[in-house]
C-alpha cells in the first residue's frame, strides 16, 4: 500500500474481461495497518480479481456501501476509536444487507457493540486476531462464490412431506414424522418483502443455494427436511442476507462472531422407555 490517500487499490490475477467471481472490499480504517495487506492476500489466494476501496471517513464508507461498485461487495470497519463506533451506528441503516466484518479495539467496545442493535450481517472481531479476520472474508467469499453459480428452481415435491403426512404446524421445526429413522423437521420464516429465502445449515453443508423455501400467501416462506437424531446449527438466506432464525428459542455464536440457530431432532422413544 503506497500511502493512506489511495483510494483504490486494484488486485488481480486475471486478464481483463476474464468471466467469473470480482469482488470489491470497502475497508475503513483512520491508521492504516496490516489489515489492508490482508485483505489483498485473501483474496487475490483465492484466484479472484477485485479491488479493495480505502475509506478515510465514516461517511466515505458508508456512501461506497450505499451505491455498491460490484455485485459482489463486502466491508471491513477498523473501529480505531470510539467515535468510529458511534459514527458507524449512526449510518447503520444505510449498512443494512451488507456483509461487514467489524473489528473493534478492546473487549470494552466488542461489548458495547454487539449491544447497538447492528445489522444481522455484521461480524464482530478483536483487532488483535487478524487471523480470524481473514478466515471471516474467506468464508464470505466461498459463500458467495457457492451461491452465485447455482440456479435453484422451484421448491419441488420434495419439500412436501408424504401423503397424509403433511399438516400445518403452530411452531417452528418441530418434528411432525419418522422415516427410516429420520424425522420430518419444518422450517418456517416471515418475510413478505423477501424474494427468495434459503436454509442452511451443517445438515448441508451450509450451501447457500441447496434449500429454497416456498413463499405462501400470508407473506410465510416454509420448507420441510428430513433429519437424523440430532443436534443442528442453521440460519436463513434472505435475498443474500445470512441470518438467525428469530423464532428460535435456541443458539449459539459461531466463529464469525454472529448468531446461529439451534435444532434438536430428538430420538423417537420406544413403548417401555
């Protein structure tokens, strides 16, 4: 990185006009450190072409988040100072749908942070693990790069349970049928501005594409799956947004510093258990 005033800095390993996946990283920062050079190394590790946009404002950031400069577009806030902070959760809804890792300085402010009511698609960080930093940008591109190829038609026959089976339910998964030793669980998400809801989950492999819910009159998004004994962490797809089920009574943080949502399949018990 040649000084703090670049604005843009351009990395790529493909020739221009090249197909395939062209991220753009808007990344905020008032000293610059070793984050920028990071970031470049994850991505360009990873055979993609992009660029990484310096912000030297709040509001630079933000206005760059708000016109997006690719489809693909993620964000790293180095919440240096306090006023950083203040300032991002100011602007947060101009934020909302973006996937931003957020790194703050001390446990003091992670704290604090993760209290200001953030967007769901923030990730909190310790400025002193950029490690994890870099895996959280991994992940946000393999996502993308997993949903981006697959085109998933419509909820097929699969999604109904069989016949006879399939009733409606007054709460969210819980198991409604055995087979083979697995339990029919239905997932259920209320979102009538949505225009595609996936789920996903270590039941598949977290494939953002795998799972589409079906969209019902009343706005209700619903899919039914099969599942072992067990206990599973899931969250939804919405229009691109990862997020945790708010029905859930059940999570746990993962380790991008978010929130997933916790199934449990319970075994079916026998006559004299």
């Amino acid at each position: 990185m040649t000084g703090r005033n670049a604005k843009r800095a351009g990395y790529s390993n493909r020739r221009e006009g090249e197909g395939g996946f062209h991220p753009t990283v808007v990344y905020y920062a008032r000293t610059l450190d070793g984050t920028a050079s990071m970031i470049v190394d994850v991505v360009t590790a990873h055979g993609r072409g992009g660029r990484l946009c310096l912000c030297e404002t709040v509001q630079d950031f933000v206005e760059k988040l708000s016109k997006p400069l690719e489809k693909e577009t993620f964000a790293v806030f180095m919440a240096q100072e306090e006023d950083d902070l203040v300032d991002l959760y100011v602007m947060r809804e101009g934020l909302t749908g973006i996937p931003l890792i957020l790194v703050l300085p001390d446990h003091e402010r992670l704290t604090i942070a993760m209290g200001y009511g953030l967007p769901p698609t923030f990730m909190y960080f310790m400025g002193d693990d950029l490690a994890k930093v870099g895996d959280a940008l991994r992940e946000l591109l393999k996502r993308s790069d997993t949903g981006k190829d697959r085109q998933p038609g419509d909820v097929s026959d699969h999604d109904k349970l069989p016949s006879g089976q399939e009733k409606e339910l007054s709460g969210n998964h819980p198991p409604t049928a055995t087979e083979n030793g697995k339990k029919h669980i239905t997932f259920r998400f209320h979102r009538p501005d949505a225009e595609k809801v996936f789920l996903v989950g270590d039941f598949n492999d977290w494939d953002a594409g795998a799972r589409a819910l079906k969209r019902y009159e009343d706005g209700t998004w619903k899919t039914t799956i099969s599942l072992m004994p067990g206990v599973y962490e899931y969250k939804f797809v919405i229009d691109g947004d990862w997020q945790h089920d708010p029905q859930c009574t059940e999570s746990v943080t993962n380790e991008f510093g978010s929130w997933n949502s916790i199934v449990r399949v319970e075994e079916k018990k026998g006559k004299h258990s």
